[in-house]
C-alpha cells in the first residue's frame, strides 16, 4: 500500500496509505479528512475532483487521457501538474506522490 502525501484545502499536509487498484479520487473520498465533490462519480465528466501532482512522476502515473484533457482546458485554475483523481490509479509506482487538492470551482 503505497503512502502519498495530500495538501488538503486547508494548507496541512496529510499522510495517508492508498489502496492499490483504486482511483485517487476513491481514496481521497474515503477519508473525511478531504473535501473532494466528485460530482460525477469518476467518469470524468465534471472536474470537481481536480488535484495538483506536485513532483514530476509523470512515467508513474496513468497517462492524461482526450475526456481528461478535456476537461481540464476548461477548469479556470489549471496548472502544471494539474490531473482529475478519478483518473489517476493507484499503484506501487506512486510511493511518495505529494499532491494538492485544487480550489473549489
């Protein structure tokens, strides 16, 4: 079980274990300690579960997909880094991924 580190709304750091064959979004829900919407329930349709990636792991991560993309050319916040949680799966590979939950929309 992986451990990843979470900057919640707040600006506090959280360390927390993620499940493995579980989307970050699903993670992140489970805790109350995070206040992620995701409206649409991980189909990628909605946005409200936008993170910040805040180190390069790139090759780790599953790959920016077209609806993804697509959603985030419109999110009014997006940066480098910027990812849906419903789409990035948890895997060994993300030991030690530091991430942000972005601002509400």
């Amino acid at each position: 079980m992986p451990k990843i580190f979470v900057i919640s709304r707040d600006g506090r750091e959280h360390q927390i274990d993620a499940t493995e064959g579980y989307s970050l979004m699903e993670v992140l829900r489970a805790r109350d300690d995070f206040d992620i919407v995701a409206a649409c329930g991980g189909c990628a349709s909605c946005a409200t579960c936008h993170i910040y990636v805040l180190e390069d792991l790139n090759e780790s991560l599953s790959p920016v997909g077209d609806d993804e993309e697509s959603l985030l050319s419109i999110v009014n916040d997006r940066r480098e880094g910027s990812r849906l949680s419903c789409q990035v799966m948890v895997t060994p590979d993300i030991e030690g991924l530091r991430l942000e939950i972005a601002p509400e929309e």
